[in-house]
C-alpha cells in the first residue's frame, strides 16, 4: 500500500468530517441526530459491507492469523494502561476507562472507511480485514473488554452482566452479517442468477455509504477538550493507542514474517484512535464515561496527523 493512497483517504474523511461540522454550526445537522448516524452505520452500512466481503471470497482460516496479531498488540496495550494508571494512581473507574480507550481503536469504523477507500475493488483484502476488526476487536470487547468494565465500574452490579452484553452482541446486525456471509461464502453464490446480482448492487450502495456515515458520526461527535486538566491522561492514552500500538503490531508482523501487505494492514488498524464503542462499554459499567468520552475525543484529533505521519515512516 502506497503512503499517497493512505494520506489521500484521509484528506477525504477529513474534509467530510469538517463538512459535518459546518454543517453543524448553521443547523443542518444538529447533535441530537449523532445517535441516528451512528446507528446507520453499526446497523446497515457496516453489516452490509461485512456480509459484502465475507460472501465473496472464500473463507479461510488463516484469515484468523491477522486478527490473533491485533489481539495480542491490544493486550500489551492494555497491559501498558493498567500498569501506567497504578503508577499514576487513578481512581478504579478512572482506571477502567483508560485501559478500554488505550486498546480498543474504531478498526470496524474509521479504519474500514479508510482501507475501503484503498482497497475496495480487493475483496480478498476486504475479507481479511473484516476478520481481523470483527474477531481481533469486537468480539473481545463484548467479553474480556465488558469484563474489565465491570470489574473497574461503579455500576455495584445493576448493569449488565457479562454474558448479557455478550448475547446482546450475538444478535447485533454486525454479528448477524458475520456468520450469514461466512455461511454464503461456503456455499457460494452464483454470480448469473439475477437475485444475488441485485443483493450485490444493494450491498455494494449500502457499502459504500460506510465513509460518509463515519465521517459525520465523528463531525457530530467532536468537542473542545479541557487538554489542561486531563494533559496527563491525553498524552499517556495518545502515546499507547496512537503510537505504541502500531509498534507492537508491526513488530509482531515482523517476528511472524507477514507479508508487506499484511503488515500494512495491521499498521493502519493498530493506529486508529480509540473506538467509540470501548467508551460505551466504559460509561455503561460505570467507569468514567466523562474521562472515556474526552479521550476518545483527543485519539480522533491527534490521529489526524498521527496516522498520516506512521504511513509515511511505515509504508
């Protein structure tokens, strides 16, 4: 993957998200329809895009290898959080919340916007990444991330429990579009009958509005951050999602010999700011889903030249 192809579909997200936010500011769109975009976008653009990749290619189990090399760089992430926050001495749900957004990116969201727009006509390629954000990321937060919440949260048990949220996750359209385009991948489609080539212009509209839907999420999302009073906290999350995380993955990529590609792939995925759903699952078990909430905030600005700087040194 060339370093221009990356740094130009970043210079598109970036223009829609600030098209969102003007948009915002003369009340186009306004912050209570955050929530209606991103529902768009967990409930039809990515299940379709998903079911889409999954469906078209034929599954293999080595595409499993990517997303055990995310996983593991996301706990020696992790890892880092915890030991940082008990030098640091923050507060458990302080704690909690740290360890989610410092591991956790938006693999699913903005990283597949992005590498769609690189790699969309490759759905072998495609395939591989669906895997690796849905297997290495989603699947974990719903258990070991839900987990961690739980134990770090101030919820005294009224939230959710574990396997609640987990089952909760087995229904989800992400889920659903998962395992249906892993079951039509092995029987196979075929391309001459005219129901799947109307299904696959569906899904390939629907897919295709994954950058877009992003894109004003996030512009709908962002808000000035008091940088003084969490400098600490900012710097400390920016430098282990943003910067050791990559590392860790890459490095992980050398010492198992993946190919460039692969190792790219595994790059951009590790260098995406932290995910929005890490700070749900930190808010809905009782962490601090304000502290969550800015962090979150802070990845997203500082990726914009943070992923665009590990491209040109990486790729």
């Amino acid at each position: 993957m060339q370093f221009e192809s990356l740094f130009d579909s970043f210079v598109v997200m970036l223009a829609l998200v600030g098209s969102a936010v003007w948009f915002r500011q003369r009340n186009v769109i306004q912050d209570r329809e955050q929530g209606v975009f991103a529902r768009l976008v967990t409930d039809f653009a990515l299940p379709a895009l998903i079911f889409a990749n999954l469906s078209s290619e034929p599954f293999r189990v080595q595409n499993f290898e990517l997303a055990l090399v995310l996983f593991l760089a996301i706990a020696v992430v992790m890892s880092a959080a915890w030991l940082a926050g008990r030098w640091m001495r923050l507060e458990r749900p302080v704690l909690g919340s740290v360890i989610l957004v410092s591991g956790v990116g938006s693999t699913s969201t903005l990283g597949y916007s992005i590498l769609q727009n690189i790699y969309g006509d490759n759905s072998e390629i495609m395939s591989q990444l669906v895997v690796m954000g849905e297997v290495g990321v989603v699947l974990p937060l719903f258990t070991v991330g839900v987990a961690i919440a739980s134990y770090y949260g101030e919820n005294n048990g009224e939230g959710p429990t574990v396997g609640e949220a987990f089952r909760s996750f087995l229904r989800s359209p992400i889920f659903v579009a998962f395992v249906l385009g892993i079951l039509a991948s092995a029987i196979g489609l075929h391309q001459d009958n005219k129901v799947v080539r109307l299904l696959d212009d569906f899904l390939g509209i629907a897919s295709a509005s994954l950058t877009f839907l992003v894109a004003f999420t996030i512009g709908l999302m962002l808000r000035p951050i008091a940088f003084r009073e969490l400098a600490g906290l900012v710097v400390l999350v920016c430098a282990l999602k943003l910067i050791l995380e990559p590392i860790v993955a890459g490095g992980f990529a050398l010492v198992l010999g993946l190919p460039d590609f692969q190792r790219d792939l595994l790059l951009v995925e590790a260098a995406m700011p932290s995910g929005a759903l890490a700070a749900v699952i930190a808010a809905r078990y009782g962490c601090d889903a304000a502290i969550a909430s800015a962090l979150l905030i802070a990845t997203f600005l500082l990726s914009l030249f943070a992923v665009p700087l590990i491209g040109y040194l990486a790729l």
